[in-house]
C-alpha cells in the first residue's frame, strides 16, 4: 500500500518542530507533500492559532492552490515567489513580508535554483534557507532536492517515503527531432499525450501541426504570450486535466501543477536539466494500479554535453576570480568586457545562479565520465529508479512501427511510376534518413535488405503488367512473406 507524507507528518509529529528550524519534505510527486500542507498543517494552525504562508512559483499552480484552498484561506495564504522578489526589489524586506505568518513553505523549492537560469531574482530569497528567521518555521518541499540540499545541507527533520515508479510502462530514449512525430503517429487517437520542451518555439511549432493539439508557455513570454491557448489553462486549473489530445508547453507547467486523468498516457520531453525533466513526468498523478504511462526522453550525447560542461566551468571560474581578485582589481581587469550575470551589477554574485551552475556541472560531468558512454541515459534511469537496461531505443521501435503501416497500406496493390516514386519517398526518405544514404537512386534490392535487416515480414517484388492500360509496364508489389 502506498504511503503519503500525511501518514508520517502527523500532527503529534508538527508538535516537536521549534521555532527557528528547518524542515525538509523530500519525497516524489503525488507522495502528497501538498495534501500535508492544506490538510494536516492547516488542521494544526487553525487548531493552535497559527498561520501559514505557502509560496509556489506557477501562476498555474497558485490558481490550483487557490481552488484547493477554499474555505482556507485565512490560514493559509497562497502566494508566488515571483511577487515577494518584486516587493523585495522596491524595498520591502524579508522580515516585513513574513512577520505575519508562523510557517513558511518553500513549495517546489528547487525553484529557487532551477529557474536561476532565466530569473536572476530568485537568490532574494533563498537566505532563510541558510539563515531561518528564529520566530518562523521553514518548510521546503520538494521532489528533487538536490540543488536545495547542495546549498543547505543541514536540516532539523527530514521526511522522505521510499521512491516508487513502477507507473512507468515503458520508458524510451530518442536521438532525432523527428522521432517525435513518428512517436504521435503511432499513438491510438483515444490517448492524450503531454510535449515539454526547454523552447516555447519547438513547442508552438508541433502544436500547428497536428489538429486537437493545444499550446501553453509562461505567460511573460513576450513572442509567444498571444499563442497561449487560455481555455487549456483553465482547464488544468478548474478540472486537473486538458481536453485537447495533445498538449505542447514549455517548463512553465513543470512544478506542482495536478494533471488527473487516465487517458493521458504519454509524456514526451526535450529538456536537459535532469530536476527540470523529473518535474515534468511528475505532473501526471496517477489515479490506480492501472494507471500507467509511457515516457519519451531526448538523449543527449557527449558531443552535446562537452561545450555545456566548458561553458559552465568558465562561468564558476569568474566568479572564483571575483573572490580572489576582490572587487577593485576585478574592475579594472574586465573594464569594458561582458560579463555572466551570475555577477551582478554591484559585483556580489548571484548565489542561485552560482549554486545552479555548480549542480549542473556536478551532473553533466558525471553524464560526461560515463566510460559506457551513455551517462545521460544513465543519470536519468538513476532518478526514475529505472534499471537502465529496460529502457528502450525510440528510433528501433516506432521507425518499424510506421514502416509495417506504410507497408500495409500498399500491401499487395500493384504499384506503377509515380505510384513507385511516391512509395520510394516515403519509403527511403521519410523513415530511413538518418542511415545518411541516398536513396533516391536505389531501388527494390536496397529496400527487401532494409527489411530483412530489421526483421519486417514483407518483400517487394517486380513484374510486368500483362494487361491493360498498363499492359507491358513494370510494376512494384509488397508482399508478405
């Protein structure tokens, strides 16, 4: 039977936290970290006087909290960090923004390094983590606590329940952008399917081409803000699911977000950052036993992940220059040079993005020192506690997938000129290019060795037309075997 943090977090359990600490709930998603917080802790502080202040970092996911907590808001108070790092840059400050609450919660706390990437405002807030004002009670919850535990590792209480994935069906790896739209060809029509992408472009753009596909990114996203399907959006807000089949968006719907629906049975992702990806597969909860899904990950290989790795180690050297050098001399050397951001205007180093690049090169550097050469695959079994040898390769299964019902759809019609070329198109080009051979001048020997090679009960054969308007043409016909 499965358990959920409700379970081990009890309210006897809140009774032994103290004034000034940390506690850390580290468990994965749908363990019911949420639940805990708008259920348990809520019974305690309106039990004991209390009052909480719960900070999440999706407009989305405060919409969702919103809903979750009618009746309940005078005791918990929803918020997004977002807004408290506005307030803190015009002036106000930490102690005035949570004198009126007794606990505070990080939820989905890794935001605070994860989005560093592109906000260079969350490090406004990550100084509790370290330094817990001694009035409070900081709560962090999080799936993926890595970056939080790299920055602060000491916490008063942790709580964790034993990691449990065994609702993956399938888990696959694919090398070529194409392989996506072989992927969606071969899903049944009744199944819905999520795209993540780390590119709200990458993610329009497959959106437009297929029909009953919605688009969402973030809101703030000025060339593709217009794009968002709204209607999808308050959907997932008001009912915990989309109604279109497929969904293209962007990590923007990566972190808390409850999607609860059985027939989505497909997550298909393209984004590097393993804690990012982890969220991603986590916003599918599952409803039962039979509730599975099928995972889809871009691999990415050591070509890829080498200049990563060079780049990030250049940005934490500047900043370990700054330290060493000090601000004066430090100044006058990069006078007039560009400079990371992780290096702010005033010369102090912006600590999310610092901790962030740190984390980041801790797990490309590990991808990268696979001596299999498949440290990304690796990484990413790891974190799914996936036995890396089940996982299957994408381009093996759907390329033959498509290939039997291109071949079927020909199945014994006698195939004549444009017919033959129309056939050799998709045939050689569409389904085989990334052999990187040119098809295009070969012929029936080329394509009967393809299949013999991968195993497709069909042959090709030649013959002439003996009667009719085709009398004395040469034809092509797939036959089975």
């Amino acid at each position: 039977m499965r358990k959920y943090i409700s379970d081990i977090v009890t309210e006897e359990e809140i009774n032994k936290w103290q004034l000034g600490q940390r506690i850390l709930i580290n468990s994965q998603t749908g363990t019911g970290k949420s639940h805990f917080i708008k259920n348990t802790l809520y019974d305690y502080c309106l039990s004991n006087n209390k009052k909480v202040l719960l900070l999440s970092n999706r407009t989305i996911l405060k919409s969702q909290n919103i809903e979750d907590l009618d009746g309940k808001i005078n005791v918990i108070h929803p918020e997004n960090y977002q807004l408290l790092e506005s307030k803190i840059l015009k002036g106000t400050g930490l102690e005035e923004l949570f004198e009126s609450y007794d606990f505070i919660v990080f939820d989905e706390a890794h935001y605070l390094f994860t989005d560093a990437q592109f906000n260079r405002n969350t490090d406004l807030l990550i100084e509790p983590i370290i330094n817990t004002p001694k009035d409070k009670i900081l709560i962090c919850a999080t799936a993926t606590p890595d970056a939080v535990l790299f920055y602060q590792p000491n916490f008063d209480f942790t709580y964790t329940i034993p990691f449990d994935y065994n609702y993956i069906e399938n888990i696959y790896f694919y090398d070529k952008a194409e392989t996506v739209n072989q992927i969606l060809y071969s899903i049944p029509e009744t199944e819905k399917v999520i795209y993540f992408s780390s590119d709200a472009l990458d993610a329009y753009d497959l959106s437009t081409k297929y029909e009953n596909c919605s688009f969402i990114c973030s809101s703030s996203n000025k060339g593709f803000s217009r794009k968002i399907d709204e209607k999808t959006i308050e959907d997932i807000v008001n009912y915990n699911t989309f109604y279109s089949r497929i969904l293209c968006t962007t990590k923007v719907l990566d972190n808390g977000v409850n999607l609860i629906d059985k027939n989505i049975k497909h997550i298909i992702i393209d984004i590097l950052d393993p804690i990012t990806l982890v969220q991603c597969i986590g916003r599918k909860r599952v409803v039962d036993e039979d509730d599975k899904i099928n995972i889809y990950i871009k691999n990415y290989h050591g070509g890829f992940l080498y200049p990563v790795v060079k780049e990030l180690n250049e940005k934490i050297r500047i900043v370990n220059e700054l330290e060493s050098l000090g601000v004066e001399e430090f100044q006058i050397k990069y006078k007039k040079k560009d400079i990371d951001s992780v290096i702010q205007n005033d010369f102090t180093v912006n600590q999310s993005k610092f901790i962030n690049y740190k984390i980041s090169r801790k797990f490309y550097s590990t991808m990268l020192n696979d001596t299999d050469k498949i440290g990304y695959k690796k990484m990413i079994c790891d974190m799914l506690h996936q036995e890396q040898s089940i996982a299957q390769i994408a381009e093996i299964k759907f390329e033959k997938i498509e290939m039997i019902d291109i071949l079927e759809n020909v199945l014994d019609n006698k195939l004549f000129d444009e017919e033959i070329e129309k056939f050799r198109g998709v045939f050689f080009e569409s389904i085989f290019a990334h052999k990187k051979v040119d098809y295009r001048k070969r012929g029936i020997l080329c394509a009967n060795a393809i299949m013999q090679e991968d195993n497709l009960p069909f042959q090709i054969i030649s013959s002439q037309e003996t009667k009719g308007k085709n009398r004395k043409k040469r034809y092509w016909m797939v036959i089975r075997k």
